[in-house]
C-alpha cells in the first residue's frame, strides 16, 4: 500500500476573528489523516489570537507577529512546513468539504506533477459560482486560485513569493513553475469555497493587472533575451565555420 503523504495546510490571518473559526474548522475536520496545519498570524488585536489559541491542539505551528505583508505572511508559513504537499486557505475561505483531501490524495500522484489542483466554489455576497479549472485560468500560467491548488513543497521553498509585489505574487510564483516544464494534475473534484468578495486582488483590480503586466513584460524580456543569445551564439558558429573555410 502506498504511504500517504503529509500535506500542509497554511492560513494566513489578520484581524480576522469573524471568519477564522470557519476557515480553522474546514481544515481541522478534514478527514485526510496526515495534515500538518500552520497559522501564521500578523499580530492581530482583535480576538483573532483568542480564536487560534482555543484550537491550538489541532494546529501543528502557529504564530502571530507583525510582518511587512501577506506574501511575507506566506513565505514564513512554507519555511515552517515539512509536508510533500502545500496548500493554502486563508482567513474568510474554507474547504468544500471535510473529503476533499482524501479524495485528491486517494491516488498516488506521480513524480512528473508538480501542482495538483481542482475546482472553485466562488462566494459573492448575492450568489455562487462554480469554477471549473479543467483549462488553465485566464493567465493561462495559474491554473485556479490558490485555495484549489496543492503544490510541492520543494518548488514552493525554490521560488517562494516575490514580495516585491503586493497582490500578484501568486500569479508570478505560478508563472514561474510553468516556465520550468512542470505538469499540473487537474481532477473533477469542488476543493474549495473561496471569498470572492473579501479577497485582495479581487478588491483592487487595478493593482492587480498592473502587477500582472509588469510580470508579464518582466518575463518575455527573460525569454527574449535568452532566444537573443541563443541566435547569437548560432551565428557565430556558422561564421566560424565560413571563416575557418576561407584558409
């Protein structure tokens, strides 16, 4: 039989103490038996602190300081996981259900897929919507939105999240992996229940196709730059070869 491997699960919290006890609960009723569960809080006031310390038992690691940013938030939670798998589900979010990750995982996932992701319930304030990721998303590069997506705890410690950017480092981090030839492993299942209205790219959407473009520009210059010196250094060759000729 094969051994079923240790997935972590990150929450990322700030005054938060309206929705973290729901995002706490999907996690800790999963009933996948190998989790590892990681708060990482930013020094919350509110009560939010309270909420985490009445289920400390369930939670593998947690810890509330003031940092610079979500994405700070999230690098310190992948430096804390020792798990194969990563997933993140912050405050205002939650799984679909308590199966969800048995059914992901109830397969062995080859060594080829780097990302195993599903599909989206998206909560607006008047109605839902199901998203289903069979495709990669509308960027092509980020298959769905973090909530629904499991991916390799070495890649995540490999590239981490460019804090330089304040909504898109998700979208940047993915773009990233699809560039170095990794498979993603798409299955029909519902993962997750995502804040479609509580979300930060969701509520500044200028900032974040400002971010999305400059990631973009960022890496065709990358890409052009080395299809450059690649037509470079084969034009030198044939030069040396016609010179070489010549004698």
């Amino acid at each position: 039989m094969d051994k079923k491997p240790l997935i972590s699960i990150i929450t990322i919290s700030y005054n938060s103490c309206l929705t973290i006890e729901d995002t706490i609960l999907s996690v800790i009723n999963q009933t996948y038996p190998h989790i590892e569960y990681i708060v990482i809080d930013g020094g919350s006031k509110d009560g939010t602190v309270d909420i985490i310390k009445r289920y400390e038992n369930k939670i593998s690691y947690w810890i509330s300081e003031p940092d610079k940013g979500i994405y700070y938030a999230m690098n310190k939670g992948i430096a804390a996981t020792t798990g194969e798998w990563i997933n993140f589900i912050n405050c205002g979010d939650s799984f679909y259900d308590k199966n969800v990750i048995a059914r992901l995982f109830k397969d062995s996932i080859g060594e080829n897929y780097s990302v195993v992701y599903g599909n989206t319930v998206f909560q607006y304030s008047d109605h839902t919507e199901i998203e289903a990721n069979r495709q990669y998303g509308n960027y092509k590069f980020m298959p769905a939105c973090h909530q629904s997506i499991f991916c390799r705890t070495h890649y995540m410690k490999q590239f981490m999240f460019d804090t330089r950017y304040k909504i898109s480092a998700d979208f940047d981090f993915f773009y990233k992996l699809y560039f170095t030839n990794n498979q993603y492993l798409y299955k029909d299942i519902t993962v997750a229940v995502f804040d479609a209205m509580g979300g930060i790219s969701s509520t500044n959407k200028y900032l974040r196709n400002k971010e999305f473009i400059c990631i973009k520009e960022k890496k065709l210059l990358k890409r052009n730059l080395l299809i450059f010196k690649l037509k470079l250094k084969y034009s030198m060759r044939n030069f040396l070869r016609f010179f070489k000729g010549l004698f």
